[in-house]
C-alpha cells in the first residue's frame, strides 16, 4: 500500500505495520500447520528446554530445572472458589506471585480480589480491587477474587493470529511466549479481564526466583508479550495444588479433576449454589463460584 493510498484510507504507518506482522505471523503459523508444543519431536523439544535450564540457571545464579510435562490422561483441571468464605487478604495473590515468576518492577499479577457491597451482591461495576482497609474482611463488603477463567470455548484462543495461546487436553489454557507477538488481541477478546501484557522489561531478582519451572508456565516472560494464570501447571502437573489454594487460610479454593466423579470439585458443583461469571456470553468457564454457607 502506497502512502498515499493510507492517508486516503486512514491508517497510519504504525497502524499498517502492526496489522502487517500480525497477518505475517498467521500466514507462518497456518504454512506450520496446526503447530503445538507437543507435536514437536521429544528430542528436540528436550534440548531445547535444557538450553533454557541452561540459561536460566547461569542468569539466576542457582539450579533451574524446566519441565516439559505434558497433559495426563483422564484429567480436566477445574478450579472452584468459595465466595461466603474469601475474606479479601490477597495472599493468593502474592504467592501466584512468588511462584509464577511474576515481574516485580513493573509488577505484575495475575490474580485480582474484588471487594463488592453486599447490598448490591455481584456488582463488578461498583466493585473495588484497591480497598485497603485496616482489617479485613470489612463490614458490610464480600470479596470475588478472579484470574484466567480456562474457558472450554475461550475466545482468547480463537483470535490469536500466530497459534499462540490454545487449550490443552486437561482444560489449561496456556501461551507460548515464543510465539506471541503482543498483538493483545486475545486481550481484547477476554471478557474477563485475565490476560496482563508485558509492557516493561520484566524484573524478577534471583534471590526470588522459583527454579521449579515449566515451558508454558512460570518460566521467565521476556518484554511484550501476554501472560495469565496457568492453574499452576508446573505444579498441577505434578500432582500438587496451584500455590494459591495451599495458601488460602480460609479454605476458599478448591481444585481437582473434573472428570472424576469422586473428586471435592465434582461434590461443589453437583451440590452446592454455583455460578459461573458472565455465563451468558457462552465462554464455558471451568472456574466455579459457589456459596459454601
């Protein structure tokens, strides 16, 4: 497109560049086929993770380890959160965190707690994610913490032009931060508000890294691109709870496979009061709110 023929349409040269890379991107992506971690083979996958351990343990001074672990069969992670339990002290939040790898200059979270008035129950247009009272909880308020949905029809997904971020057969909806331009459209296209962008160089001091990593989790994220809560995969994978559900001091969280019938995450949804967050856009969250109480 000439520069004329831009001005005459209105785009800009920055404009027109971004929209260029992205459609390059997607023709590359789509010339790859329908290219997945897992589908590369396992040795050049491990040597590539082993360059990363490499790497990572040589930047942050101590033994790294990355893991490459894919789904297990017969497992769908689902996460359920009790909302008459939370009582707001964020410390989700800051073990997501300590866990994840988060940047800490610019700092970044993954997990937002909401404090809403419980005269007007769910209410996110009057909800408040920067109360700081002297104690918590506060009279009068509840409290909706919220991060990635994992959603089984996740428009974050179907936007992506590069085959960056997709579903995984346990129900994760991961990003390969290798692949993602940061474009932001899965951004836009989250209806929650769960994926957080890069727009600083990340800052994790060693003394505060978690060496236990994964390739499509807490793996240090370079400057410009998207990431968001993964259920903790490096540790859901190896059989643990994601880090904010151990540190819930209230028992709120709640985790586990969806397809097992005797599973707690199973009893909540089958037999308490459930509700799922803007249900009526069809996202298919496999993230539960319910009223324990």
């Amino acid at each position: 497109m000439a520069t004329e023929e831009m001005h005459e349409s209105g785009i800009s040269r920055r404009e027109f560049a971004s929209v260029a890379a992205a459609a390059a991107a997607g023709l590359l992506a789509t010339a790859c086929g329908n290219r997945r971690l897992y589908d590369i083979p396992k040795d050049k996958l491990r040597a590539a993770v082993a360059e990363m351990e490499k790497e990572y343990s040589a930047k942050y001074g101590k033994a790294v380890t990355v893991s490459d672990a894919g789904p297990m069969p017969g497992v769908v992670f689902a996460y359920a959160l009790d909302i008459s339990r939370c009582v707001g002290c964020r410390r989700c939040v800051y073990a997501c965190v300590a866990e994840n790898n988060q940047s800490r200059d610019p700092e970044v979270q993954w997990i937002r707690v909401l404090s809403m008035d419980k005269s007007k129950g769910i209410d996110f247009q009057d909800a408040d994610p920067y109360y700081q009272p002297e104690t918590v909880p506060q009279d009068g308020r509840f409290y909706v913490p919220t991060a990635c949905q994992h959603c089984r029809n996740a428009p974050c997904t179907k936007v992506c032009p590069t085959g960056a971020t997709w579903t995984e057969k346990d129900g994760i909806v991961v990003i390969d931060y290798d692949w993602c331009i940061g474009c932001r459209y899965c951004m836009a296209a989250c209806p929650y508000g769960a994926r957080h962008f890069n727009w600083g160089k990340p800052t994790l001091p060693s003394d505060q890294v978690n060496p236990d990593m994964h390739v499509l989790g807490n793996r240090p994220r370079q400057q410009g691109v998207v990431e968001k809560c993964t259920f903790c995969i490096q540790r859901s994978r190896a059989g643990r709870y994601p880090a904010c559900v151990e540190v819930c001091p209230v028992g709120a969280r709640k985790f586990g496979n969806l397809l097992d019938p005797n599973s707690e995450i199973r009893y909540i949804i089958e037999n308490k009061r459930v509700l799922l967050l803007k249900q009526e856009l069809n996202t298919m969250p496999k993230f539960f709110y319910f009223y324990g109480t």
